[in-house]
C-alpha cells in the first residue's frame, strides 16, 4: 500500500470502535501515521472519524457518543462506519475493563486480555442478556459468533511468538511517549503500589469519593511480586454488557492499544489473505454459497459417535488401494442412512486430508425440493467456490470467469465450470449426497459428467437409492450397497429414547431387563433402517404406560410406507385445531416451491384468504408446528429451514392429500399476502420501503418470487379472476410487487424490464396466464390504453407471446397491436412466440412475417432450428418460410440445427430444400458444425440420407469435418467419416493432418453417455487414423509433427502410442529444434509424460537447433519445478551446459523478472535446487549479484519484457526488436542478440525496431 495520504473511502479496510474518549486517544497515539476527517461520508453517518495508518493498514477509528454506551450504541456506530467505509473488512472494539483473576489467569493492571473462543462461547459473553426466573434469579441466554478463522489463526500465531521472544509493547510505548510526552503520566503503567486486588467478598465504601483510599487494606489480597511491569497477554472470555459494571483501568486501555498494533504489525500476511477474501465475497455469492453446508451440519450433529465406523473402513479401503476405482457410489434403501454416512465421511477426509494428501473437500447436497436450484452446473459452481477458499489458484481462473460473464451478470456456462476444476493439479476430493433427489435431467447431466468430475487427481463419492437407471452409470465405479448394521440401529434406538423424556418418565420404575426388550424390539421393527426408528419411537411416545410402550414396540409396522399411515392416523387423532395446523403445514411444506424457513411458514398458515392484514395473533410457535406433523418434518437448527423427515415423505403426501386443492388455497393465501393493505403506497419510497418490508414480513420473500409460478397452475380456474383484477388494478399494489420482484432479481426468463415497461395491468394479468382474467382485461381496454403500455402495446404482446397465451395474443391484435413491432433487439412477437405453435399460429394468421429477422438475423425459423422445436419448423416450414436465410454469421437454420445435435429437425430442413454444403462466415457446413460438436445421428442423416454432401470441405483454415472432430475427441465420428470415405491426409493451410489435431488435441466428447478417459479416445481415434493409412511422420507448416503436438499438450497415452508406431524420441521438430521431452517440460502439469520419455530413453543433454538449450534449461525457463527435481537427479546429466549466449541453467533463473507472484516463487525454488544440486556434485559457480528485491519491479519495467533469445530483462532506455507473429505476438530479442543472429523465431518475419520507455514501449520505425 503507499505511504502517501489515502483520499478515497475505498482505502480503508480496518475499522476500530471505542467506547470512551481516553480510549481513543490512546488509539490514536499509536498510529504510525494520522490522516485527519474524512473529506467526505454518506449523508446519513453521523460518526465522527480519524483517519490512520498503523502498519501497512488503513484505520478508521470511531468512538461513541458521549455519554451513551452499551452494545446499542456500539453497533449504531459500526453500522453507520460501513455506509461511508464500504471496503471495511473487520472490526475491532477497543477499550478497558476490569479483570477477574482466577488460577489459570493472574490478571493485574496493565494486562491485556484477548477475546478468544472457549467450548460454549465465541469469545464474547453478554452477561445482562437473559431472562429473569423465579426466585428473582437470572438466566443468561444466546451466545455470540465467534471472530473470522484468519484473526483468530493470526492470534494464535501471535500468541506463539510471544512464548518465544516476548512482546514489543514496551518499545511501543516508549515510540507513543516520545511522540506525545503529555500521555506519559496518564498512560504509563501506574506501579504495583496502585494495584490492589480486593477479596472478593469485601463490600466497598459506595460512599468513597476517592477511589478506594478508605477501603480496608487488610482485605487486600497478598499477590507475588512480578520480576518488571510488562504487561502479560491473556486469551479468554470477555464479559460485555449494558450495566456499567466495570471499572476503567486507563494503561489496562493503553497496553490493549499495543497489543493491536503488534497484532497489525504480525498480521500482514494474514490482513491480505482477509482482504483478498472479501474481494471474493461477490464470487462467492456468484456461486449460490450461501448455506451450502447446513445439511453437512445437521447430519453430523445427529450422528451417534462410534456408529458407521464399518463404512468409514470401506472408504479407506478404497482410497488406499492403488488399483481402485476413483468413483465410490455409496447405494442404498431409503432410510439406511446414506446421508449420515456421506457426511461422517466427508467429516473422516478433512480430518485424515493431509495423510491421503488431499489440497481440498467439497460437498453438495441435492434436495427434491430445491430442483430448480440445483443443476450439475450449480452444483459444480458450489464445488470451484468451497475449493477456491481451501486452495488459491482456484480464484484466479474464476476471477477471469466472473469478469467474462459480466462481473457476475449472467450464468457461466458448465463447460467453462469444468475445464476449470479439469486444469488444476490439485488433489481433491468430492461429494455429492443424495443424487436420486435431483431432477431426472440432472442425474442423468451428473453422471454424464461424472468421469471429467473424478479423473486426474479427483476422487469423487456420490451417494443415492438403488432406482438411478443403470444404463447411466458409467463404467470404472466402485458401487458399495450399505445396510444398516444392527449394532448402529441398536445405538441409535437407545440414544433415540434417551432423548425422550417422556418415554423415559413413563419406564424410569420399570427394570433394566423390560427396558432391554423393548430396545431389542425396536430395532428388530427397524428393518435395518434408521428413518424407522425415528418414526417408531415418535409413535411410542403417545403411549400413557409401559405396556402401551411394549405394544407399540412389538406391532408397529416395519415398512415406511406403513409407518406413515400409521403416523398420519396420530396426526388426525389430535384436536381439531391442530388437526387444522397440520393440514396447513403438510401442505406448504410439500406443495411449496422451494424449503420454507420456520419464520415463513409461520407466516404461511396463519394467512387467511381474503383478510387485509396478518393476524399475528394466530401466528403458531415454531415448536407447534413441528409438533402437530408428528415426525413427518424437521426443523434443520442451522439455517432455520423447514425439511420434510425424508424424501419419501414426499410421495406419501401427494397421494394423502388432494394437491390440486391445496395448491388452489395456497395460490390464494400468496395473493392474500401481496394484497395487504401495509404494502400499498410503499412503492412510493422505493428502496427503502422495500426493505423494510422484506426485513419486517418474512413471507414475503417467497411470495413475490413464487406467487406467478403457482398462479400459471390454474389457467383455466374463475375462482382467481376477481382477486386478480383487483390486484391488477390496484397501482400500489402492483407496482410495489414489481418493484420488489426488480429488488429480488425475479424476471420470469426475461432480460431486463423497467417500471414504465411492465408495470401495467395487462402485462401483470399476461404474466399470470389466467385465461379468464386475460379475457376481462383486454375485453375492457382501449387502444389508447395500448399505447400506453408501451409502443402499441408492444410489450403486453411480447409477453403474452412468450408465455404461449393465443387468447390475449389474438385479443391484442384485433385492439390494433400491432404484429409487426420490433423490441429494442428488432425481435417481435412471432420470435418471442417461438415454442409455442398455437400462439405461432395466431400470429402467422394475423399477418406476421415468417422471414422477418431480428437485429442478430434471426429468423423465427432460425430460433425453432437452434432449440430443435420441431412441431414450430414443420408450421413454419409449411408457411413459406425460407430454409436458406442466413443470420449474420452466415448460418442457416440447417446449420443451427446441426451444430446443436437436432437430428429431427435436420431431416425436415433438408426435405424442404435447404442446401447440405451451404458455408456460413467462416466456412463451416452443417457437416463441419455437426461433426465439430460430435453430433453422430446429424453426420449419418448428412451422409448417408442426402447425396453430394461435401465429406472433405474445409473451413476458412482449412480444416475438415474429420479434423475438426479428430481435435475435439468425438472417436465415434471419426470412425463413422473415415468408413464413410472421409480422407485422412487432408491437411489444413499449414498442412495439418486429422492425426496431428487427434495428437495435440485437449477436449473430449461430453455428449456421449459412455464416458471413457480422455487418453483412451485420443489413442483410439489415432489409431483408427493409422488404419486408413494416416502418415504418423507428416510434418506440417508449424514445423511441429503430431509427436511433438502430443508432447506440448500433455498427452501421455498419445506419446507412448506415437512411439510405439516407430516415431524417433529424440526428433526435433523443424521450427525451433526441440525434441518431445523439451516441449513435454512446458506444460507444468506434465509430470507422467516427463516421467514416460525419461523412462523411454530420451537424451537429456540434446540441446535445441534455436537456442543451444538442454531440456534442463527448458525447464528452468518454464518454472517447472517438478521437472527441474526430476531432471537434476538423473545420472549423466549436465548441470551447468551453456546456450548460444553463454546462459547456464542458473543464470536464466537468476535473470527472470515478473510480477506473478506464482512465477516468482517457482523461481526462487528452482534456484536454490540448482545450488543444492551444484554443492552436492562440488561444482563452482558464478553468481549474479541480486538485490533483496530482486524478481519484483515497481517501476514502469514491471511491464515485463525480456529477450527471447538470452533471457535477459529488457530495461528503459535499451533498443531491442519485436517480432508481431511469433509466440502470438509476444517476441522480444535484445539488441545484442540481434547482432548475433539478427532472427526471431522465422528469419521470413520482419522486425520492428523499439524502444523501452517509462510507460513501457515506443516504436522507431
């Protein structure tokens, strides 16, 4: 951070809170520097500021009114520091106390205590927060969080340092009396005379007006003297509260200021570590977070200690096995406990990461409920963010990700998620609970994906019923069937009535031996399966005496579906009123669109269809309502969320209760809600009334959301009509729904919408899709009306186009809409229609145009083709519409529908005349597009159904169907183009072959569900090249043959397979001269294949035709450190052989300059593993000389270029030249080496002459 004075807000990142004004003068006397006000804060912060510096860190330090303390006051001061401090990254309160000595803690004045956690408390105790009890006692409540992981790992890193060397706070007190002698007598340390520790029984003089000077000094305790007056640092509990019961200690204050400062002055790294953190928060919740681990939580919570221990052996088994498969599918019944062992074992890996040498464990559980929300691509977006936050190098990669996708704005695309995770090296393992919960498309999405999730370094684990259909199950998985073992049921039975008080009221006078034959009982109903229990003793516990307990335990059914018909008839057993309860909450819990809190629930049923207002007097406490379900819900205690007890539950209420109905009722208490009087006229405040209404009404952050998606379940009901109307037509309403629906990112599919766009009360009736009200609206509506709504009506239509309602459509045009009106990106209604044929057929009758296209040139036949509508293509198609039209890239709708698999649809193009060898902008055909993304059934019906297609067409680069799919792994295609007379010595315009791109290719086919290792489809598409007479030696125009290809992109298998066909280990390519294993160490992931080639026989000494280097220079040049390690401890190779300029492997590595930390670092490695290496051998060295900062430039040559040739920094104002073609662009040989050799990589190439500059380059040509 500079030195100089920070201006912006933004700078501050630190913010330290003090109660009293002695206190903050004592902050202040610390600070390294002092900055002054604030030049400016938000309108409504009424704090005052000092601005400073303490270490490399910026302070803002603020400090109660006078007079007015307590924790309302403190977090009225902090709240208002984050709106004009918003990069604020922690707080710390500041102040003084007084001790309470104990055995473990001889406290005395001047000390400083630390917050630190205990077993029960965060660190923080507030000892007036509770509730009184009879007897006039108290009863202290709640618990406060603990302070953030990396304080708290900086504190104990401090506490470390101070066992070892001490603390510095004397030094800094001497530094802070120097600076302000003033403070030297008010906050110094007071000497041990004043220090006096009265028992703790003696009552003081209340009436003493100077201190405790009349106090009787023989109730003073007798304390041992201490050797000096530093001050000794205490870690505990901190008692904080509203009662001023403490007593102020001014060098207490002063030396717990100190103690801060050397924190800060310890904590750099740890400070940036936060910061960086926080920067991430945006990523974080980029990636849906929030609240990934409450069900690992929960489940471990419920997990009996000592239970499951067979399983957690099975696992080890499997990790411990060199030869096993890297999938585990934990599968069984429901209620065997799969989801208690998945997280005891995700427990298990944590504990044991670093003796199986995992870097990182993530998890994701899948919930039935929450379908929507959880997509393989959310799921993996879950995994990257938990890994980024255990492993670094995961941020950087997302990071671009974030910006790619507009700093958060839109979706990343799965592939994009996976290549990620796919190109790290580290090892992790990961976990995905209850897979038959996600939807049918997802599970089969999962284990599609499943082999790139688990290859490489990744060990997967997944866990759900047996019904997962077998065909998608890849092959290569370990599947482990788990049954309850009985010595876990029994375990879990016992604790089970253990927590019962109830049951156990009922047998305390009964003997051991009935209480053991009602356990036995259990567990042999239990049928091996721990939700049984559950239910079992819930039913046990409406017995009245122990023989009703011993009935229950030897009758009660064994199978779920029996328990809870059993369980159901409780639940109507009960009165009337929670009878009621339970109807409602069984109802919402399983009809609802996603898991509802408690709080929202609560809300939920006691909403009265047609009321103005909540009656919060029929509001339910949360016992109550799980209570009255009697088992069949839980209350997961970490994030407040209602659950059904199983998944299976699920099915057993949708066919118990009449759903069409409830959903009805549900429907309406949603309308109710968004209808109460207290949300009209709120719009008028905008923000701030909605979030107050969000934070004041719980239920309304489901409503808004989810109130649409249930309204559009009853199209055809007229018992909505009229609520809706009057909602519809209700301005304030209205508007502060759509308000709060912008406030909550609700747009129901569509890009973006304003108020004056869709704040209508047509667009809100489109929206809900009821026929009958969408009738009564435009039946009633003028065309003046219209053009209110937008360019004559415009948006009304869209909408209604969008969501497929012919009537509104039809009644819209007849009102004078008009068809043919463009949106902003030229679409109209007939493209926004595209999904809908009926609502299609309307518009084509009212006169729309099939072949008007949109600003992208897309037409509605375009869009039909890219989703594979066929029913759309066909109506399209036999109204006209052109088969030929080309987008503005050039693609016709045969090549959208190619290119995205529709083979269908493919078959009705090319029957309606489209052109098989159409080329779109850069050359592609249907049969490029189709074979590029491994389409197989497209290529056939290309191929085989139509004649004169192009086999061998190339693309603007010349590359071929064959090639392209050859490059993209699609083995399938391959074989299917090469039988069908595809030419396998075609070559690109530099002569690339299909086998070169098969060789250096990185992707493989993620359509096919037979998901085989990449290396294997590599191998097979060469070989099946080879067969058909592929020339394994053809060069190409790069100069690099398909050996060396393979080797720079790592492909081991493909290698291994080249040589064994005959290609020569040691052939250099003809370009730069480099043999396989110097292209094989630039890829730092590369290990195998360096392994592989050095295991071959591979010479590593050759030196390069270019440059003169050996494969151990190359290493070093790549900051491959793996390699260097490799190399180096190879017998016969030289350590120190010379290139064309003289550089040896050292001074290479000691010449690299960079500003990437990562570069640096390897760098710095290598060199002490070529001096380690150089000292073992006896061999002498010269040295260049290096300043502490050597590697690291702050100046304007931290726009790092050096010479391509020599390796040397190219530093203002030095001549050198610049190659624009080579290295993409990226080529700069110094001037000297120029004089030498006068070439870059191409001696065809021109050069353009430049010079470094303060900036970083200018050109002299």
């Amino acid at each position: 951070m500079s030195s100089s004075t920070p201006h912006d807000s933004q700078d501050y990142t630190v913010g330290l809170v003090c109660a009293l004004p002695l206190e903050l003068a004592a902050v202040k006397g610390v600070l390294d520097a002092s900055y002054g006000k604030p030049k400016k804060q938000d309108p409504s912060d009424k704090n005052t500021y000092e601005l400073g510096r303490i270490g490399e860190h910026n302070v803002v330090i603020a400090c109660l009114p006078k007079g007015v303390y307590g924790t309302t006051s403190a977090a009225t001061v902090a709240t208002r520091m984050l709106s004009s401090f918003k990069s604020i990254r922690f707080g710390l309160m500041v102040g003084i106390g007084g001790g309470v000595p104990s055995d473990d803690h001889d406290i005395r004045l001047g000390d400083v205590v630390v917050s630190s956690p205990g077993k029960t408390a965060g660190g923080v105790i507030q000892y007036d927060f509770g509730k009184s009890t009879a007897g006039g006692g108290f009863e202290r409540i709640g618990s406060l969080n603990k302070p953030p992981d990396v304080l708290l790992t900086a504190i104990a890193d401090l506490e470390a340092e101070h066992e070892m060397t001490g603390t510095i706070i004397p030094q800094i007190l001497e530094e802070m009396v120097a600076k302000y002698p003033k403070m030297k007598d008010g906050y110094s340390h007071q000497g041990p005379e004043n220090d006096r520790l009265f028992r703790a029984d003696y009552i003081h003089d209340s009436d003493a007006s100077g201190g405790c000077e009349s106090c009787d000094s023989d109730r003073v305790e007798r304390r041992p003297a201490r050797s000096d007056r530093d001050p000794i640092i205490h870690y505990g509990l901190i008692a904080s509260g509203n009662q001023e019961e403490v007593v102020s200690i001014r060098t207490a204050l002063e030396t717990t200021n100190q103690l801060v400062k050397e924190a800060f002055d310890r904590v750099d790294d740890t400070i940036t570590r936060i910061s960086v953190e926080s920067s991430h928060k945006d990523i974080a919740d980029w990636l849906l977070l929030k609240g990934y681990d409450s069900k690992y939580k929960s489940a471990i919570e419920k997990h009996i200690k000592g239970t499951g221990k067979w399983f957690i052996d099975d696992v080890e088994d499997w990790l411990k096995d060199p030869q096993s498969e890297s999938v585990f599918w934990c599968r069984g019944i429901p209620g065997a406990g799969k989801t208690i062992l998945t997280s005891v074992t995700i427990q298990h890996i944590q504990d044991q990461a670093k003796t199986h040498g995992f870097d990182g464990v993530a998890y994701v559980y899948f919930d039935q409920k929450d379908q929507d929300m959880q997509t393989t691509k959310i799921a993996l977006a879950s995994i990257l963010g938990q890994l980024a936050y255990q492993i670094p190098g995961f941020w950087p990669p997302l990071e671009k990700l974030f910006r790619q996708c507009r700093n958060g704005k839109e979706t990343p695309l799965l592939d994009a998620l996976l290549d990620i995770l796919i190109s790290s090296p580290a090892k992790v393992f990961l976990v995905f609970d209850a897979v038959d919960e996600a939807s049918p498309a997802t599970q089969k999405e999962f284990l599609r994906y499943l082999y790139d999730l688990s290859c490489g370094p990744r060990r997967l684990f997944f866990s759900s019923r047996p019904n997962i259909s077998a065909s998608f199950i890849p092959r290569g998985v370990f599947c482990k069937k788990i049954e309850a073992q009985r010595a876990d049921i029994e375990a879990f039975v016992r604790v089970k009535l253990k927590e019962s008080s109830w049951i156990q009221d009922i047998l305390s006078n009964e003997s051991d031996e009935f209480k053991e034959r009602i356990i036995q009982q259990l567990v042999s109903r239990a049928n091996g399966m721990f939700l049984v229990v559950e239910f079992l003793v819930t039913l046990c516990e409406g017995s009245t005496c122990p023989d009703d307990i011993s009935h229950h335990a030897e009758t009660m059914p064994s199978d779920p579906n029996c328990v809870y018909d059993r369980t159901w008839t409780v639940i109507y057993a009960q009165s009337k009123e929670r009878v009621v309860l339970a109807s409602k909450v069984l109802s919402w819990v399983c009809l609802a669109k996603r898991n509802l809190s408690v709080q929202e629930l609560r809300e939920a049923v006691a909403i009265e269809v047609g009321s103005r207002e909540l009656n919060r007097g029929r509001l339910s406490p949360d016992s109550l309502l799980i209570d009255v379900c009697k088992g069949l819900i839980i209350l997961d205690e970490h994030d407040q969320i209602i659950r059904l007890a199983h998944a299976t539950v699920q099915d057993f209420l949708t066919e118990k209760i009449d759903c069409k109905e409830q959903s009805l009722k549900i429907t309406l208490s949603c309308l109710t809600y968004l209808s109460y009087d207290l949300f009209a006229g709120r719009e008028r405040h905008k923000q701030r009334a909605i979030q107050e209404s969000l934070r004041e009404n719980n239920f309304l952050r489901y409503a808004v959301p989810y109130f649409l998606d249930h309204t559009r379940e009853f199209r055809e009901e007229t018992t909505l009509v009229r609520p809706l109307m009057t909602f519809a037509h209700h301005n304030g309403l209205r508007r502060f729904f759509f308000q709060t629906c912008q406030k909550l990112g609700v747009f129901w599919g569509l890009t973006s919408y304003s108020d004056f766009e869709i704040d209508n009360p047509l667009s809100f009736i489109t929206l809900t899709n009821n026929r009958g009200a969408a009738n009564d609206i435009v039946r009633h509506i003028s065309l003046d009306e219209l053009n209110d709504m937008g360019e004559k009506g415009q948006f009304p239509l869209f909408l209604a186009s969008k969501y497929g309602n012919e009537d509104i459509v039809s009644q819209l045009l007849d009102k004078g809409a008009d068809v043919e009106d463009e949106g902003d990106d030229g679409s109209t209604a007939l493209h926004y229609a595209t999904g809908h044929e009926p609502t299609m057929r309307v518009l084509i009758r009212k006169g729309a145009d099939v072949d008007k296209p949109d600003h992208a040139g897309f037409t509605a036949l375009s869009y039909a083709a890219k989703l594979g509508a066929e029913g759309i293509v066909k109506l399209l198609l036999s109204e006209g519409a052109d088969a030929e039209f080309k987008d503005n890239d050039g693609q016709t709708p045969l090549s959208l529908a190619a290119k995205e698999g529709y083979e269908v649809v493919a078959r009705h193009l090319l029957t309606n005349g489209a052109d098989i060898n159409s080329k779109d902008a850069v050359g592609r055909t249907p049969l490029t597009w189709a074979a590029c993304n491994g389409h197989k059934t497209v290529v056939k019906v290309l191929v085989l159904e139509r004649l004169g297609v192009e086999l061998n067409v190339k693309d603007w680069y010349g590359r071929t169907p064959l090639s392209l799919a050859a490059e993209n792994g699609h083995d399938k295609v391959v074989k299917f183009l090469l039988a069908n007379g595809a030419d396998p010595h075609v070559g690109d315009v530099g002569g690339r072959t299909p086998l070169w791109y098969a060789a250096g290719g990185t992707t493989v086919s993620k359509q096919e569900s037979d998901t085989r290792s990449r290396a294997q489809t590599r191998v097979r598409i060469i070989n099946l090249l080879l067969e058909r007479g592929a020339d394994i030696k053809a060069n190409t125009g790069s100069g690099l043959a398909a050996l060396h290809q393979a080797a720079k992109g790592g492909q081991a298998a493909v290698v291994k397979l080249l040589l064994e066909k005959g290609e020569y280990i040691n052939l250099k390519d003809e370009r730069y001269g480099r043999s396989p294993l110097m292209w094989a160490v630039s890829d730092k992931k590369g290990r195998k294949l360096v392994e592989l080639l050095l295991e071959e026989g591979a010479d590593i000494n050759l030196p390069d035709d270019k440059f003169g280097r050996t494969t151990l220079m190359w290493a070093v040049v790549e900051r491959n450190v793996e390699a260097v390690k490799l190399l180096i401890v190879i017998e016969g190779i030289n350590l120190l052989p010379s290139d064309f300029w003289s550089q040896t492997p050292l001074s290479l590595a000691e010449n690299f300059e960079s500003v990437n930390p990562e570069d640096i670092s390897a760098n710095s490695e290598i060199i002490e593993i070529l001096l380690a290496a150089y000292q073992q051998r006896g061999q002498a060295v010269q040295r260049r000389d290096r300043d502490k900062n050597s590697g690291i430039r702050t100046t304007a040559d931290s726009i790092r270029i050096k010479c391509e040739a020599c390796q040397s920094p190219i530093r203002q104002p030095a001549i050198y030249y610049h190659c624009g073609v080579c290295q993409y662009g990226k080529f700069d040989i110094c001037d000297s080496c120029v004089g030498k050799h006068n070439s870059c990589l191409d001696s065809t190439h021109s050069l353009c002459r430049r010079k470094r500059t303060t900036t970083g380059s200018e050109s002299l040509d």
